[in-house]
C-alpha cells in the first residue's frame, strides 16, 4: 500500500511539473526538424483492426471504427497508423493470407470507406501506414487458383513447385517420410527438409497435379516465385495501386523469405525438437539470402518516385546487426527502418543486453536510423513480458513505465501497439476449442499461438469495452477491462496512458529528444540504464532508469530540473551530483 501511495503522489506531482507540455493537436513531427524526413522523428502506432473498434456491431473491428478513433490517435500524439491487413482474405492467418492485394475484405468496410480514413486521417497530419506481403498469397487468390489448375497453365511459375523425390531416397527425414504420396512416376516425397514457420513441411501435395508447393508459413499460404519477372511486376504495381491512394508507406511483412535456395539443399539440424514436435532446423536455404537486397532496392525506388518522403519498414529479424544493417542497403537505398527484433526480443530487463544492443544499434555500419519496438502483434504484451516473476501490481506498472520511456526516449523511430499505453495484458486461451491463431491450433499445448495479444481494444468499462455491441467478439475481451481502459485512465493524472502521453509531449518539444544524439553512462552499472540526449546546440536530458527491485545509485551530471519521474524524491533532484532511484523507477532530467 505505502509503494503504492507513493507511486500516485510520485506521478501526480509530475504531471504539474513545468516541463510537462500537455499535448494539443499538433503538426506532424517533420515540422520539429524540418531538415529531417518525418519518419526520422515520427511515433508510428500499429492497429490490428479486428481489435481496433467495431462500427456495425459484428464482433469484428472495421475501418470505420478506426475512423472514429482518429481523434484518440491525435491525442495520444501519433504521426502514423500502420494497419495490418485489410485485405479480402479467408482469415487463415486473420489477413496475412491475401487474397487480393487491391481491394478490401467487406468484413472491414469498402475500398470508399479507405479512402474515407485516409482523408480524414490526414487532416488530422496522421500518415497511414499499408501491411504488404509479398511472400505468399492464400491458396483462395486467383493467381494460386490459376497456378494449380494444371502444369501447363500460364500462372503455374508464379508459385513454387516440385515433382519431389523418390520415397526411396536415401537419408530421408520423418517429416519427409510422413508426406509420401504417389506422383506420376510412382511414391515421392517432399524435395528436401524444409519446415513451414507455423510447424511441420514446407511442402504440400497437390492431388490435381501430382506435385509439392512450398509454403513458408501456412498451407493455405503459397510463396509467391519471386525468381519470375511477371510476378516481380504485379507485386510492385502493387506499391503504384496503394501509393496512388494515397498511404505513406508500407511494412514490408517477412521480407527475408522472399528468396529460396534454386538448388534445394537440405536446411542444416540443430538438437533437439521444437514447440510442434519437428526437429530443430537452421533456415539457411529459405531466408535472408543476397536475392532479397535487389528486389528491395526495386521496391524503394517505387515509393520515392511519390511525393510526402514516403517510407519503407521491413519485418527483418536478423540474427544480428550486421545483418541488419544490410537492410538499409548500400547506399541508404533499401528500407529506411528496419524493425530491431534483437531489441524487441530481450524480454527481460537486463541492463547489460539493453545498452550492448542498443549501441550496435546506435553505431550500426550503414549509419542508418533505428526502429524499435517492444510489443506487435506477434509478442506476449510488454506488461507480461517483462515483469515475469514481479506479483505487486505498482511494480509492474513501473516496469510498463520503464519500457515506455526506453521506447520514447532513445534516438530510435518508435513504434507502439494499440492497447500497451493502458496497459493492456496478455490473455492467452485456456482451451484449445477458444484458439482461432493457426500457430496455437498446430502448436497446442506447447505454443498457444497468438492470440493473447490481440483481443480487443479496451476503450472503457461498459459492454464489450465499449469495442464493440456484439453478443459475442471475435475474442473475447480481457477481465481487465473494467480498470483499465481509455476513458478510466484518461481521468487519472498517475495513469500510464498519461504517462504516454506526458513522454511523447516531451518528445516533440524538448530540443535533445527532438534531435540529439544518444550515449550511454555509467556503462560498468548492471543496474541502472542510464544514457543522455545532447541536442546540437547543446541541450542535455538525462533518463536514469532502475531496472532492478531493489534502490540504486547513480553518478550523475549536474541537474537543471526534473522533467519527469515516478520516483517522489527524484522530483526536486536539481543540483545533485548523485541520485538514488526507488525499485523500477525512471528519471528524465534536464542537466546544464
């Protein structure tokens, strides 16, 4: 109670401090440093619309919902909605699986209804942000429908396609071995141990036509062959189509996969199984390889032949940040922001992994501009992630706190998820007949898919979360809902939604945070994250954060005021030369 109490008077107390600008409508960030492209300095907030705001009452959220929660979006301080797909779609993989990369799945609205968001989104200097897949389509896509109609049909070298190998080939794995089937020169088996994403085969066996199709993720997916010109074509006209609406970008989904290995070779074995019980394969010969930098740097001249800086965000999890670098290509002609998953993927506040990887990051060789990210559609939600082991439910909140800052304070473009600025948590199924994710569906009970992070939006405490008036959402609404909502904490000066609020207020005003460079102090401490922005002109911030349970020190530079903290004792802590942090606390500071 008394960690409590003090934690409320710690953020009452800041939120009427002088330097906490409260935010207003505002211009987009570009207008901060105008010299800068605007996604240098922009927040960038990703939206799964099925969870975002249901308008017509079908359990479903639509794009009119995210219409109507453009002002929220304002509000908040975003510069740019990335939605993931709206396209017609079986729901497979709930949009990742296309079926037609220029229209949009009646279940989210019309194509009048985009264009509707994207007006209005832009009156309100919001960029809207496209999900493109060129990986794979769905199986239900005219293009995959034509391929597999026959091996003489002008689409069949759109996909990817094999006769297999003999079932009596030497050297075969189980995997191999539980898809035999009888092709047209007797029983063959998949071409080569190659496993989808989501478990098992890449290889599936077509009946009609006696051969295998690849699919990296799921069965209903096909790859797209991307070795084939007329392919090539389409999918970048497909850039033109949406650049021509008016979006301000793309992130590029799986971009590493575009490109397998033309020869086949066997993926090398690691020890052991994973969570759907096949054996543990390094991805070689099916991700990142040198095919996948041209094609990116075809996609980039695209957008730029576009007007309003246009950008390019890859979903890259590279290995490391050399790899990484490669993203931005050569000479800066490839993705602007590639996403850091070495820094997404953490999940545990260890000081030592954070300032490693956050100054490779920093220093990467292609001089180019991070991008972070601590929660997406993909991840358990920050609060879960990086409070395991933590029961007091204040010490989590400084954790989502902590996370918050990290995000909003570094040099890095930011990326936030709907939902983790109210502190919305995970709520994984407890039964495997509630999972609708095909990751948990194959993985059950050792991976549970995805689900978790993607329930609906928690906007207030009446029915559904004010998501939606269906008797029944698609998922359901967490049991959180009635505390932790929009409209509870937008009344809370302490809430985290306002802590969001007062950090990305600071962000846009405050000259070092704006543009300055970023280093890391008191680099032999293991448990204080601490590093300053230095603007140009000289403008210092310090942000301190305690990333343990326990009080920590810190030898810091002389201190001008606080501007903001969750730590009471911190809030006048001008002209101190060191600074003791409460467990989990964070401390953003102007120093002379």
């Amino acid at each position: 109670m008394i960690r409590r109490t003090l934690l409320a008077l710690a953020l009452a107390v800041t939120a009427a401090l002088p330097a906490q600008v409260a935010v207003k409508s505002h211009p987009a960030a570009t207008q901060l440093a105008s010299h800068d492209p605007w996604w240098k300095h922009g927040i960038l907030y990703e939206i799964y619309p099925r969870s975002f705001q249901d308008t017509n009452g079908d359990g479903i959220g639509d794009i009119n919902g995210i219409t109507s929660r453009l002002d929220y979006i304002q509000n908040l301080g975003i510069d740019a909605i990335w939605i993931t797909p709206m396209y017609p779609s079986p729901q497979i993989d709930f949009g990742y699986d296309i079926a037609d990369y220029t229209a949009i799945d009646p279940q989210y609205g019309t194509m009048a209804d985009f264009e509707h968001l994207t007006a209005e989104a832009k009156k309100r200097h919001i960029r809207v942000i496209m999900d493109y897949v060129p990986n794979h389509t769905s199986d239900q896509h005219a293009w995959f429908k034509e391929s597999r109609s026959s091996r003489t049909n002008p689409k069949r070298n759109w996909y990817i396609w094999n006769d297999g190998i003999p079932a009596s080939s030497p050297n075969l794995t189980k995997l191999q071995q539980d898809n035999e089937h009888v092709g047209l020169h007797g029983k063959v088996v998949p071409p080569n141990n190659w496993q989808s994403w989501f478990g098992h085969s890449a290889w599936e066996w077509d009946a009609k036509t006696q051969q295998f199709y690849y699919h990296h993720f799921y069965v209903q997916q096909p790859d797209l062959n991307w070795r084939n010109p007329e392919v090539v074509k389409a999918m970048l006209d497909v850039l033109r189509f949406w650049m021509d609406k008016g979006v301000s970008g793309f992130r590029i989904d799986a971009v590493s996969r575009l490109f397998e290995d033309p020869n086949l070779h066997d993926d090398p074995n690691l020890p052991g199984l994973n969570a759907f019980g096949d054996p543990n394969i390094v991805h070689k010969y099916t991700d990142n390889l040198p095919e996948v930098h041209d094609m990116l740097r075809r996609m980039r001249a695209v957008v730029d032949k576009y007007p309003g800086d246009p950008v390019l965000i890859s979903e890259a999890d590279e290995p490391n940040i050399f790899e990484l670098a490669k993203m931005y290509g050569q000479h800066n002609d490839e993705i602007q922001l590639p996403m850091d998953f070495q820094v997404a993927d953490i999940n545990d506040l260890s000081v030592p992994k954070f300032r490693k990887l956050i100054d490779e990051v920093e220093h990467n060789p292609a001089n180019g501009q991070p991008y972070f990210f601590f929660g997406n559609h993909d991840q358990d939600r920050i609060w879960d992630r990086y409070s395991v082991g933590v029961s007091d439910p204040a010490m989590k909140e400084r954790i989502a706190r902590i996370m918050a800052t990290l995000l909003l304070t570094s040099r890095s473009t930011p990326q936030m998820y709907y939902g983790d600025e109210i502190g919305m948590v995970t709520s994984t199924p407890t039964r495997i007949e509630d999972v609708k994710d095909p990751v948990g569906i194959t993985g059950w009970p050792k991976e549970k898919g995805r689900d978790g992070e993607r329930t609906p939006m928690q906007w207030d405490s009446g029915k559904d979360a004010g998501f939606s008036t269906a008797a029944k959402t698609w998922l359901p609404i967490p049991t959180t809902y009635t505390t932790t909502n929009v409209k509870a904490e937008s009344t809370e000066p302490d809430s985290l939604l306002n802590w969001y609020k007062r950090l990305i207020a600071l962000r846009r005003t405050n000259p070092a945070l704006i543009s300055g460079d970023m280093k890391m102090i008191d680099t032999t401490n293991d448990n204080i994250l601490a590093y300053t922005r230095t603007a140009p002109a000289g403008e210092s911030v310090l942000v301190a954060l305690n990333f343990t349970d326990k009080p920590q020190t810190l030898s810091v530079p002389v201190i001008l005021s606080t501007l903001q903290t969750d730590d009471p004792r911190l809030i006048h802590a001008s002209k101190s030369k060191f600074i003791t942090l409460a467990p989990y606390a964070t401390f953003i500071a102007e120093l002379k």
